[in-house]
C-alpha cells in the first residue's frame, strides 16, 4: 500500500487510506516507510538516507509503536511540523533540499494532521549530506554510506536513477510462420523493474530460488485465470516450471495448457522471463525486470479444427478475470517476497506493473465476444496497445483492481461496467487463492 500512497495525488492521500495503512501491524518501518509520532532531528537524517538510496515516505504523525491497543494515528500541529522540517534541512543537509509535503487532515475536531513527507530520489541532487556524511536507508533504519557507495552516489547521471517501475518493458512481437501468419491470437506483456540490492547485483540465479518463485506463482491465482482463458477447451496443463537451461543471470518459468495431454498445441502459454544486469561493466545503479508474457490461441486451434463446427471468441469477463488474476498476482505476498530475495532488495521496493501491452493478429473486437456488453462508440478500431495503469491504486484492494480491470477494458474500446460480468468474475474470486 505504501507504493500506491507514494505515488497518489495530493487528493488522493486521505486520512482513510493512511489509517488503514497504519492499522495494518504487519506494515512496519522499512527501506521506504517510517513512521514519526512528532518531529525530531532523526527525521532530517531519514529524509536524507531516503534520498540517498531508493526515496520513500515519513508519515509524521503517527506512534511508531506497533502494539495492539495503541493509538496509532496521533496527528500534529501540521504548519509548525512542516516549518520545523523546513527549518532541518536547510540547516543540517548539503546541499539544503526539500523533500514534497503533504497536509492530511484528521477526520476528528482535533484540527491536528498526519504530514507525509515525500522523498523523490530521482530529483534529489545526490549525494545528500549530514555533517560531512552521506546517510543511507536499510530495512527500516539508516546507515552511513562507505566509501565505494559514497563514490557511487557522486557518480551517478541523474537519469541513472530514473527506476520506472514496469514502464521500461519492451512491446512483444508476434512469432508467424513461413507464410507470414501469426502463430496466435494475442500476446499481453506486462511487467516491473527493479533496484538490485548488494549480493543479488553479483551472484547468479539459483534453481533453488527460481523453484521457490515457481512455486509462488502456481500457489497463485495466475493458473486459474490463465485456465478460464481457455472457456473449457483446456483439459491438461503444466503448471509453471523452468523453460531450457536457465543462464546465471537470466530464468524462464513457463505454464502451457493443452486440449488434452497428446496435444501438441498450446492454447495458452505464460512465460514469466527475470533478467539480472551483468555484475560488470556499469557504473550506474544496476536495474532488474521481470517480464510477463501471456499468448493465447484458442482462437486459431478452433479455425483449425473448423471442419468439426467449432468456432471461438474470447468472452470479455474472461478478458476481465485474466487482468484481474495477472494484477492479484503481481501483488500477491508470496510472490513479491521471491521476486524481491532474487534481487536481494526489501519487498517494498518491488511495485505494482504500470503499463500493459496488447499485441493481437486482427482487430481486437473481432477476437472477443461482447457477453452483453457494449462496443464504445467512436472508440476506433485497434489491433492492440499500451495500456497504462494508475500508480495510485492499490491493487491488493478488491475494489482499486476492479476500477484498474474496468479503466483497461475502456482503452481497448469497450465499455466494460463490472456489473456484466459480476457473475463470472466473482465466481472466479471465490474460488482462486487470496494473498494473506
């Protein structure tokens, strides 16, 4: 939640949403979270760990103290707290420089707010010094950089800390045959970048921790929602599991699901591809991704078996319950925390996708049934796209990843109201695996 926080507007940042943040106890401090009960100079220091290292949020304003029973969100006087911080760090940071403030009044008479402090790294004029010391963040406290991360920070281009999280991911191509026919339907890819701590910037790729991130994907929802894809046709699949020989800086775990186990055609695949930056050659920040592919050919195997009278266009609810299983996935704890120990770095800094690619062999209304729903009219004719997603939304609330599936369904040119297709999506709700 804290990543969807970082990222809303000024209108967004509600005492709601930072109450049920604070209320969850299994949110503690960590490399981009801190929360202070008042100000002190401590919070100065952490402004600059923060912008030294991956940015973050202070929340001022609420009892560090995670105990049952304690009142969390106790507020402060928000116009004397943002002058204290002001004050702090023109007088402790070299250079001086100000991190964004935000004013979220409490929903009480109290006339006192919890002030969240928004440290961007990307615009922070790195490295930022406290008495001669560059301080950096770890998981939840701040350290002092040694000498090579201090020559590191001096070094850095300013766009070399640019991290934008899933919009680096390349658009996918479609593989064709001799003839120059698409050997499928569609290929969505989505995708996250990310930091890489320490050891994962040097050491290869284990089996051990693909296994375990194979393991988290299958205990997902993903495997369900890639089966509903199939509308029936699919009786046997394989679950994820490694692709090839995997490299030591690069793995494939792939899921193939067929008619039945003698068939040879795939009518849908997900390739989920990590790539790790080599250990040499850069002086920049090294950056890791990882890529998800899914290809489907439902449509094309029933064209093939034409003469048998099957004929098959991709309901929109299942469309809907595909973005919603790949979302729910993308934030699933048990796979966040795989992804996050192969680039050794703090779960919190693994984000939500932001972009999503759609790339299909005809006009993408030719490929799906509209199950009742309504083509948007003047929406145009599309054979795909970038679909951007908002970085605001929480997309382990039920209803942030509704609003996200219904906001990508209108970018492909349909008018998706959730209410079509409550029966098929919640049916599939209720039986797919939910993050703890």
């Amino acid at each position: 939640m804290n990543n969807s926080l970082f990222a809303a507007s000024a209108a967004e940042l509600t005492i709601e949403r930072i109450r049920a943040l604070a209320a969850r106890l299994e949110q503690v401090e960590s490399l981009t979270l801190e929360y202070k009960s008042e100000y002190s100079s401590s919070l100065v220091q952490t402004i600059a760990a923060m912008a030294n290292t991956y940015g973050g949020m202070i929340l001022v304003g609420i009892n560090d103290k995670v105990e049952p029973g304690v009142e969390r969100v106790v507020g402060v006087d928000a116009q004397a707290t943002i002058d204290q911080i002001v004050s702090g760090c023109s007088t402790m940071l070299d250079p001086p420089w100000e991190p964004a403030f935000f004013n979220v009044p409490l929903d009480d008479e109290s006339r006192r707010s919890v002030v969240v402090v928004r440290v961007d790294a990307d615009v922070a004029p790195r490295p930022v010094l406290v008495k001669l010391k560059a301080p950096i963040r770890l998981s939840g406290r701040n350290a002092t950089a040694d000498r090579n991360q201090l020559l590191q920070l001096a070094r850095e281009e300013p766009s070399a800390r640019v991290l934008p999280m899933g919009q680096n991911v390349m658009s996918p191509n479609l593989e064709r045959d001799n003839e120059g026919k698409a050997t499928a339907d569609f290929i969505l890819r989505t995708g996250v970048n990310l930091p890489m701590g320490q050891a994962g910037a040097w050491r290869p790729l284990s089996e051990r921790t693909v296994d375990a991130l194979a393991q988290a994907l299958n205990d997902s929802a993903f495997p369900q929602a890639l089966r509903n894809l199939g509308n029936g046709a699919i009786d046997y699949d394989t679950g994820f599991r490694r692709l090839g020989h995997n490299r030591a800086r690069r793995a494939r775990l792939v899921w193939q699901a067929t008619g039945w186990p003698a068939d040879k055609t795939h009518l849908v695949e997900a390739i989920v591809s990590v790539d790790l930056p080599e250990p040499y050659g850069s002086a920049t920040s090294p950056v890791a991704s990882v890529t998800i592919d899914i290809i489907a050919r439902v449509c094309q195997y029933a064209e093939g078996r034409g003469k048998e009278g099957w004929t098959h266009r991709y309901p929109v609810p299942d469309l809907a319950v595909l973005f919603d299983g790949l979302l729910k996935t993308a934030v699933d704890p048990k796979v966040v925390v795989e992804i996050a120990r192969i680039a050794d770095i703090d779960p919190a800094l693994v984000a939500q996708p932001r972009e999503l690619h759609l790339v299909a062999d005809r006009q993408v209304k030719e490929l799906l049934s509209s199950h009742g729903l309504e083509e948007i009219p003047d929406a145009g004719a599309s054979a795909g796209g970038v679909f951007r997603a908002n970085p605001a939304l929480n997309l382990r609330s039920l209803t942030d990843r509704q609003e996200q599936v219904d906001d990508w369904l209108r970018q492909l040119g349909l008018d998706a109201g959730l209410a079509g297709m409550e029966s098929l999506v919640e049916s599939y709700r209720a039986t797919a695996p939910t993050p703890m």
